[in-house]
C-alpha cells in the first residue's frame, strides 16, 4: 500500500472552481507513477529494462467534486498482477469529508515496440497483490436508451500533447468524450460548464499522435436510477484510438431530457 498527499492544480479548475474529470484521471496517474517509484522503479529503470507499463482500461466513480486547493489523501496498491503481464491498479482518493474518487486501473506490460511481455522476477516482487476483498470499481447499473441523436466533433492532436511515449496520453481522452457532450450542449444553447462528472470507463485500442486525425462519435445510450445520463464514445479516425463510457449530470438540468 502506498499513501501520499496530493491536490489540484489551478489549471485543473474549471469556471466552476471544481476539477474536471479527466484531472481526476491526471492526479490517479500522478498516485501511481509516485507508487511505482517508491517501489524502487521509477521511469528510468523501465527505459534501462527496455520495458514500459500501458494503460489498456480504466473504470473511475467521482464520488463529489473537490476545487483548487483542497488537500486530498491518496491510497493505492497493485490488485492483481496475471499471467505475469497483466495488472490491475485500484487508487483512492480522500479527505476529511471521507470518499472524493475511485478508480481501477488495467495496465499491460510490455516491451518498448508496446508489445506484451511478461515481467521480470525483479518487478513482480517489487508489486506483491495486496488487498483482495476490496471490489474492482465499476460503472452504476443504467437503464437503456436506443434512439437518441449523435452528436461529435474531429480535430488533429498537437505535437505538444504528446506524452514520454509519443502519444496523447490517457486522461485526455476523457477530455475528448467530455468536449462532445460539451458542445453538443453549447448547441441546444445550455451551459457547458455545468456537465458534472459521475462516473467514467475508457478502453484504449491504440495511441493517438500528433497528426492523426481523430473523430469522436458520441451518443446518449442511457439514464441510472438516479437519473444521471450515461454517453457511449467512440474515438476512431486514423485508426481506431478508444471506446468509452461517461456517466453526467448536470447542475440546471437534466441531460436526458436536454441531449435525448
């Protein structure tokens, strides 16, 4: 189990003055690459091995959302680790008015072509399992709906997004599926910045780069008992980079009725 403070960034608040979801996805990465290095493997030591680890899945639940400036506890520990090549990840945060977001992370390692290999002996033990009867997060249960519009937008990445590995890295995918619904608002004329993260589930096909050329397909697919809005995104183009799921609500209105 590794433990550490961490918190957001002004950059990370909207007008709202709340994080938005994909920085809660920069803060999970910031826990793990910090986890990681106190075990004894910071990056360095994966580009000496010639190995890497890449997200291939995530399922995050924001429990409520946190501002610039509020302290938060971070807790996590590797879940799983099968076949000596695949692993889960859980990441917790907190604070003093308890649960803020949880996350399962699902990472792949491989070699530095990003094809799968198993990990030494050396990098198993560094990450023993921990903590089994905690559950793997998940998406809330929903109720479908089959007739909605699309909506989506294209664009082509910037040279300067590009991660250590030369690629959009993945919390700016969220961004991706958020800025669909976003704009999909702007055009029914609703405020933009009252979208609300609930819940989110992306699974990584392939690594956007700078010049590829990027379409997101979004779609309303269906409402949870609480009446929260859940979006089916698909994110092709060049090839295909990612399928997700976000759960939203909105501050003045109800996305089903507003997107539906």
């Amino acid at each position: 189990m590794y433990e550490t403070s961490i918190g957001i960034p002004r950059h990370g608040a909207g007008p709202r003055e709340v994080a938005r979801a994909s920085e809660i996805w920069r803060l999970f990465q910031e826990v793990a690459m910090e986890a990681t290095t106190a075990a004894g493997w910071p990056p360095e030591r994966y580009r000496a091995a010639g190995t890497a680890f890449v997200i291939y899945g995530m399922t995050a639940v924001h429990h409520r959302e946190v501002g610039y400036g509020q302290a938060l506890r971070a807790r996590t520990w590797v879940y799983d680790f099968k076949r000596a090549t695949l692993t889960r990840r859980q990441i917790r945060l907190e604070d003093d008015g308890g649960p803020v977001a949880s996350c399962t992370q699902q990472w792949v390692h491989t070699d530095t072509d990003l094809s799968p290999v198993p990990a030494s002996p050396e990098l198993l033990a560094a990450f023993p399992p921990e903590r089994p009867e905690v559950p793997a997060v998940t998406l809330p249960d929903f109720q479908r709906i089959d007739d909605a519009p699309g909506f989506g937008f294209a664009f082509t990445p910037w040279h300067v997004w590009m991660d250590p590995l030369a690629h959009v890295n993945h919390p700016t995918y969220v961004d991706f599926c958020d800025e669909s619904t976003c704009r999909a608002l702007a055009d029914a004329g609703l405020d933009p910045q009252g979208l609300v993260p609930v819940a989110e589930h992306v699974r990584f096909k392939s690594g956007a780069c700078a010049g590829d050329e990027v379409v997101v397909r979004s779609r309303l697919v269906g409402r949870t008992a609480r009446g929260d809005a859940v979006f089916r995104h698909d994110i092709g183009g060049t090839r295909p980079f990612a399928q997700a799921t976000t759960v939203r609500r909105h501050v003045d209105v109800g996305l089903v009725e507003a997107l539906g």
